[in-house]
C-alpha cells in the first residue's frame, strides 16, 4: 500500500508511540526544502515519531516509499535515510 502526500489518511495513522502522527507535514517539508539544518531537523522528527523503542506504526511504514522517493528525487544520500528504512523494517 502507498499513499501520495495528499491524501488526507495521513492524520489518522499511528507512529511510534502508537498515537495518531501526521507524517504528511514532515515529508511535505522535505520535498520542499534544501536547506541542510532544516533536513536535519525533519529527519530527527521522523527519528522521534516513526520509532519509538522499537515500536512503529502504519505511519511509520506508509511514510517508507515516500521517504525514499523524496531522497532519490533530491539525490538525498544521507544514513538517516538508510537508518530510519532499516529500523522501520526490522
């Protein structure tokens, strides 16, 4: 299952702390920006939300395919990318 960014599901899926979390404002955020800091602290905010202590949710998984294209279309080579996938999977 993959969502596009507008869809409105998003506010109602659960990340890591198995509360409702609107990944869609984050990943909206990283497809627009280029600005490193601001890509620094989006990426410690899906860090925080996606996973929490080994806990994930729908959100955490949905947000996967989007974070991925996002990277690959911004040639965003960086370990958080990696790193969140890979904890998110396991």
């Amino acid at each position: 299952m993959s969502m596009t960014l507008d869809d409105n599901l998003w506010k109602t899926l659960q990340g890591g702390y198995k509360i409702d979390y609107d990944a869609l404002l984050p990943l909206r955020r990283l497809e627009e920006t280029g600005k490193k800091e601001e890509i620094k602290k989006i990426f410690e905010e899906l860090w925080n939300e996606l996973h929490h202590q080994g806990d994930v949710g729908l959100a955490s998984y949905l947000a996967l395919p989007q974070l991925v294209r996002i990277s690959k279309s911004k040639g965003l080579f960086d370990w958080n990318v990696l790193g969140l996938c890979s904890v998110i999977e396991q």
